[in-house]
C-alpha cells in the first residue's frame, strides 16, 4: 500500500531525528566537533617557525596570526557553530557543507599567508614555517564536519564524490597560484622536485605491477573456489595465513630466495632486493580480497536467474559470461578497490627492501628527522588511496545500479 511506503523525502528526517540530540543542541556530531576545535585554537600551535629545517620550531597559537581582516577567517567556523542550534534541514546541510569547506580553505590560506609574511621579513633564507598540530586537527574536524554534512544529505556515492573535489579545488587553487610557496612542506618539494617526480612515477609503478598478477591469479582461483566446493576452505586457510604474516616479515622472507635465484639465473632480472619482491609480496598479501569478493560476487547470483538463463538454452559457458559474471561484477570491483588501496599502503614499507616510492622520501625524513620531508612522502600516499578508494567506489555503486 502507499501509506505503509516512507517518501523519498521524509528518510533524511528520519535520519537527522536519529542523529540530533533533544533540547538546545540539535547537532550533537557538530556540537562535539566544534568544542574541541575551540579546545584545539587556544591550545595547541597552529603553526610552527624555525630558523632552518635541523632546529626545532616554535610554536605560534592561533590567536598571534588573527590580526586585522585576518579574523575573517573565523566566519565559517562560526557558521558551524551556529548550524549546532538550528533545525535540521537540507539546506541547513548544504550551508555546513559549504561553511567547512570555506573553513578549511580559511586555515590553509592563512598558514601561507603567515609562511610569505614570515619569509618576507626574515633576515635569513632558510626560515622554515610549518604546519602544526593544531592546523592537522582543525583541518580533520572541518573534514568530519563536511562528512557528517554528507552523511544528512543521503547523497549517492557519486555526488558524494563530486561535492568532495568541490571541497579540493580551492586548496588546489591555492597550490597552484603559488600561495603556499614559502612553507616548509613546498620548499622540501621544491629542494627534491625531481626525486618526488620519481618516487611518484616508481609508486604508481608497484602498485599497478602488483594489481595485473593480483587479478591474472586471484580471479580464476575465485572461480574455481566457488565450483569447487571443496578447494575453498584450504585455499582461504592458505590466503588467511599469509595475511597474518607482518609485511616487513614477508618482504625479509622473499629476499633470500630471490637472491638464491639471482644467482643461479644471472641475466633474468631478479634480485633479492627492489621491485621484485616488494611485487611479489604486495600480490600475495592482495590475493585474498580478490578471492573472496570473487566468490562472493558469484554465489550472491540468484538460482532463478540462472534456471531460467538454462531454460533459454544457454551453455554453462555463456551463462558463466552473460549471467554470472555481470552481476557479479560490482562485488570484484569493490574487491579490486581494497586491494588497490592496500597496496598504495604497503608499497610505502616496500622502500624498505629498495623498492623505492614515496616511502624512500618518508624514510629519509624520519632518519634526518625533518617532519616535513615526512610528510612529503606521507601525504601524496593519503591523497592517492583517497582519490582510489572514491573512484572504485563510485564505480561500483553506478555498476550496482546500472541494469
């Protein structure tokens, strides 16, 4: 009947009803995030200052860095803490939305802002002007705000995508107009331009090694564990031990036999160090997620679909290619996006063995303990498994949905 059917309207409702707290505060998620940012401004750093990259930094609080129309800054944070005491509603989401985006543009200008100001007047070149902690925690709780905001509008996959690089652009504006030029961070990029270069180019390359065995093995060992009953549980016992196995064991196991084989093989290529183990390992640790979302995906196909698809005279073959494999494609895609951002992770533990990547800048800057460096390995890896995990899933969701 159609009273007993909710309309498409009322599930946001529903949801906000679920999520807000009785009384004064009708947010209770953006109420807490806006406590503890307050906490954050009046006590941690939001930037640190250094005479060069070896000395330790001095922090400076929010509050030194708001003067004159720099208090415009705090607008946005004030609308979210506005939006706490408002009834929910979709454009009250939207305009949280939006206020965190424009607040964490706020923080991201005004560090650059100071990091110019501060290397404009600085009698030596080699100042440094950092991100601090308080910057990294506001910077997550405007992410959470604009996530929650998400969350209340009941967006699909693919919006949520869409509203999270409108979120992007205008830091990217920023990076691109130069504004960040004079922190820390872009000047290690700027010293190791042609070093990050490679590292990118090396990461991509190990991960895209490691995915084309991953699916050339993992996908027919799927198949045949969902025709063979009796194949499934050794082979899962199999891929479950090797995922208990720490990664830096199995990279440290891998040498020695690889070496072995270098040295009874002189001209294949292989060595006990570098690429070939760190593919090796990544493919092995990536099997299971694989196997399992291919198994899954073919025993989730309904038995009357593939009754009738017998009665309309098809082979196995074809009802294997037709039938199976189309609806069980959204499952292998959202297998192949965990595989794929577990290995953009792992490859970083791979530069341990010489496997090179953005984990030989984060390992450089941990043993000269320079943060930023660190960081100049670390975040480019955050921002790939992001930018990977929101296109699969995005692809999964439109396959889910596509007839």
């Amino acid at each position: 009947m159609e009273l007993a059917s909710p309309s498409a309207s009322a599930i946001p409702l529903a949801t906000d009803e679920a999520l807000d707290a009785p009384g004064w505060i009708r947010n209770r998620v953006l109420c807490s995030l806006v406590l503890v940012g307050i906490a954050v401004a009046f006590g941690l750093a939001f930037l640190t200052q250094a005479p060069n990259r070896l000395v330790s930094g001095v922090g400076i609080p929010l509050a030194d860095l708001l003067s004159g129309w720099r208090w415009l800054v705090l607008l946005p944070a004030a609308l979210l803490a506005a939006a706490v005491f408002l009834p929910p509603s979709r454009p009250l989401h939207w305009l949280v939305l939006l206020a965190a985006a424009a607040s964490l543009f706020g923080w991201v200008w005004l560090a650059g802002d100071q990091a110019a100001l501060a290397a404009a007047t600085a009698e030596s070149p080699l100042i440094r002007t950092s991100f601090g902690g308080g910057f990294w925690v506001l910077t997550v709780l405007c992410a959470l705000a604009a996530a929650d905001a998400l969350q209340r509008l009941q967006l699909n996959a693919l919006s949520r995508t869409l509203a999270g690089v409108v979120v992007v652009l205008p830091l990217l504006f920023l990076l691109l107009q130069g504004h960040l030029d004079a922190l820390s961070l872009l000047k290690e990029y700027a010293n190791r331009q042609d070093v990050f270069q490679s590292a990118w180019r090396r990461h991509l390359q190990i991960v895209l090694y490691t995915l084309i065995p991953t699916l050339l093995i993992g996908v027919p060992l799927g198949v045949a564990a969902f025709r063979r009953q009796r194949i499934a549980a050794p082979l899962f016992t199999l891929l479950n031990l090797i995922q208990t196995v720490p990664s830096i064991a199995l990279f440290g196991l891998l040498m020695a036999p690889l070496a072995a084989v270098a040295l009874w093989w002189p001209g294949s290529g292989i060595s006990g160090i570098g690429l070939t183990p760190a593919v090796l390992a990544l493919t092995l640790y990536s099997l299971l997620p694989i196997v399992h979302s291919t198994v899954t995906g073919l025993r989730q196909v309904p038995d009357a679909v593939v009754e009738s698809a017998t009665g309309m005279g098809l082979t196995p073959r074809q009802i294997f290619w037709r039938v199976e494999v189309p609806l069980a494609l959204p499952l292998l895609v959202a297998g192949i996006r965990t595989t794929t951002v577990q290995a953009v992770g792992l490859a970083v533990v791979a530069a341990l063995i010489g496997a090179g990547g953005f984990g030989a800048i984060m390992f450089q800057g941990l043993l000269s303990s320079a943060l930023d460096l660190v960081l100049l390995g670390v975040l480019p890896v955050v921002a790939l498994a992001v930018a990977i995990d929101a296109l699969f899933q995005s692809l999964s969701v439109f396959l889910r949905t596509t007839p």
